[in-house]
C-alpha cells in the first residue's frame, strides 16, 4: 500500500506543481486527512486503556528538543551562494536549545514512573541497532533524493511530471524488495536481509557520485535507483521486525515510532550536511572555472567576463553535476556506516522470530512469531510510510 501511494503522490505531485502550484502538494493532503480521520472511528478498534499518568513533562521535552532540532538543522545547510550558516546565533540557539531538552528528556524518562519512552525499550541491542540503522538510512537518502531531484530539473531539464514519472522504477523497486524479503525473513532471518539491503543501499549511493552532467536516464540513473530501492525494500521489512522482536504489548508503541524518529531526525540531519558539502563545493567549482575562463580570456586578449552576471549555463551545471557528485559520496559513506552498524548489533537469530526457540533470558515475555511480528511492522509501516519514495 505504501508503494502504491508513493506511486500515485509521484504522478500526481509532477501534475499539481506543473498545472497548479507546489502549493498544492502540500494542500492536497488536508481532505485526505480529513477523510481518513473520519473514516478512522469506523474502521479502527479501540485500544484497551491503561490507568497511569501521562508522562506532560516527557512529552514536552522530548517534543520540543526534537522540534528545535529539526528547526536549527534546517537551517545550517550552505545554500546555494556557498555561504554557510552553521555559525549563524539563530542555529546556535536552536541547536543548544535542543541539546538542553533532549538531556532533560532522558533524566525525566529514568526517573518517571510512567515514562513516555522506557529506557527498557532500548535495552535491547538489536534494537537499538535498528534504530542507528534507520537513522543512517534516512540521512543519506532524504538528501540524496532531495539534490536528485534538482539534478533532473536543472541539469537535465525533466519537467516536475517527467521527474516524478522517473521515480516510478524506484517505488515498484521498493514494493517488490519488501515483499520478497518479508517472504525471506523466516527462511534466512533478519540479518542477512539486513546486511544485504544496507550493502546495496551503500553501492546504489556510491554509483548515484558518478554522475556527471551529460548523464542520461536510462545509462546513468535508472541503474543506481533500482539498486538502491531494492537494498531499501530489502531493509525496511527486517528492521520493523527487529525494533519490535520481543516488545512487551504496552511497548510497541514507542518502539515502532522510534523509527518514524530515526527516519526524520536523519533526514534533518542529511539534509543540513549533504547540503552543505554540495553547496560548498558547487561555489568552489564556479569560482574556479570562472578564474580560468578569465586567465584563458586574458592569455588570448579577449575582454574578462562582466562580474555580478550568472555563469554561463555550461560552467553552472558543471558545478552542480560536481557538488551533487560530492553530495552523493557522503550519503554512499553513511549508508556504509549503517552496514558496520548492522554488522556490529544485528545478532536475533530467524528463530527467535519465527517462535521456533525460546527467546533469550531477560527477554520480555510474549516473544512473538512471524506473523505475530508482521501484525507489529504493519503498525510501524503505518506511522513510517517511505518517505523517500
């Protein structure tokens, strides 16, 4: 379902931003929300209710640092002039802000009797370690698709339906990854699925840092799509299962949400420094080739370039094919670094998630089975559609 609708929201996105305004892209999802709210009362059942106090102080901390997080990450990244603004007050405030916050976050969750988010959920080293993945994962792809989709308007010139037309491979790629790895997962386990998703992840990224601006779809960019769409169909399914292999009922709630957070904390996150690597390095080039082009000028006793005009059209998508080249090696690096991740903390055995053996000691109890773990991810895919489609 996920895919279909990254599907659909492709197509229809390029058709609103081309015959109406972008602003409808985000317009667009208020009836939806509406509609699905509505329908919500009719087709959800309701939860058992649990006596407790609500964890307010929890809530507004944890909010809140994520919030000024988010906020002053956006607004580091170098931007296109090349000028940076990591030093800016605004993001210094906002970032300290955070760090205070989320700290008082973790010291109100050790000591609430009812906390928001139970330490004991990250107990767990494999799951944590899905968590670091899906962190990894969402800050070298939010970028990567945000900057790759400049390439194809600017560079290439797709218009935004032909753009969205061209991630339709990604998004069938992604549907049919994560059905063959849930149908792979009580065969092989999670691990190897792991593994494989993140290596393939790291070597779709890798391949996306060989474009150049003569790049064409089908020689240059539909190839590293599908290998990088597999590796996330191949991730997405075995990770929900991990994050939520042996959760106490109660629990699977944050569990599945932490990876909601790890997705868009990382994608904040990647977007502020594979920004800023790109930006930068696209200033460099065009103040480079514009140096040369005027030492050329001056050797042949041709009049400089007027200063304060654009570059030429050649010299600026040289400049972005270079920087979003230098963008995309750092989102192959930290797609590297959730392999060493996944190498280092996935150790649940297919076993433990098909029921077949009991799970290790000091486990919580229920340990489920696959389907029961299947039951789980769907909830987790609910709040964690793929947002990179």
């Amino acid at each position: 379902m996920a895919g279909g609708g990254s599907a659909v929201g492709l197509l229809l996105g390029g058709v609103l931003t081309t015959y109406a305004s972008w602003r409808w892209v985000l317009f667009v999802n208020v009836p939806i929300g509406i509609l699905v709210a509505a329908a919500a009362r009719r087709v959800l059942a309701e939860s058992p209710r649990r006596p407790g106090r609500i964890d307010v102080a929890g809530a507004i901390t944890g909010t809140g640092g994520v919030a000024l997080l988010v906020y002053g990450l956006s607004k580091t990244a170098t931007g296109p002039d090349g000028v940076s603004h990591w030093g800016d007050a605004q993001v210094l405030t906002s970032l300290t802000a955070a760090v205070v916050l989320l700290v008082s976050f973790v010291l109100i969750e050790r000591r609430s009797s009812h906390p928001l988010l139970p330490m004991r959920v990250l107990a767990d080293r494999n799951r944590s370690g899905a968590y670091l993945i899906m962190l990894c994962i969402g800050t070298a792809l939010f970028g990567l698709f945000f900057f790759l989709t400049l390439f194809m308007q600017t560079v290439l010139g797709y218009s935004a339906i032909r753009s969205g037309i061209a991630y339709l491979p990604f998004a069938i790629g992604v549907v049919i990854a994560s059905t063959l790895a849930s149908r792979l997962v009580p065969r092989i386990g999670a691990r190897p699925l792991i593994l494989a998703g993140t290596g393939a992840v790291a070597g779709g990224t890798f391949w996306f840092s060989r474009l150049t601006e003569h790049a064409g779809y089908a020689g240059q960019l539909l190839g590293p799509m599908l290998v990088t769409a597999c590796g996330l169909g191949l991730v997405f399914v075995p990770l929900s299962l991990v994050a939520l292999h042996n959760v106490a009922e109660q629990d699977s709630g944050v569990a599945s949400s932490l990876l909601n957070t790890g997705q868009q904390v990382g994608g904040a996150i990647g977007l502020a420094l594979l920004g800023t690597v790109a930006w930068t390095t696209v200033a460099e080039s065009v103040s480079s080739q514009l140096a040369h082009a005027a030492e050329a000028a001056a050797k042949a006793g041709q009049p400089l370039p007027k200063q304060g005009i654009p570059p030429p059209a050649s010299i600026y998508d040289h400049a972005l094919a270079v920087g979003f080249s230098r963008g995309f090696l750092v989102s192959a690096g930290i797609a590297l670094l959730a392999l060493l991740v996944a190498i280092a903390t996935i150790r649940v055995r297919r076993q433990e998630l098909t029921g077949a053996v009991p799970a290790p000691q000091g486990a919580a109890p229920e340990p489920g089975t696959v389907q029961q773990h299947e039951d789980r991810a769907a909830l987790a895919a609910a709040v964690r559609p793929c947002r990179f489609c």
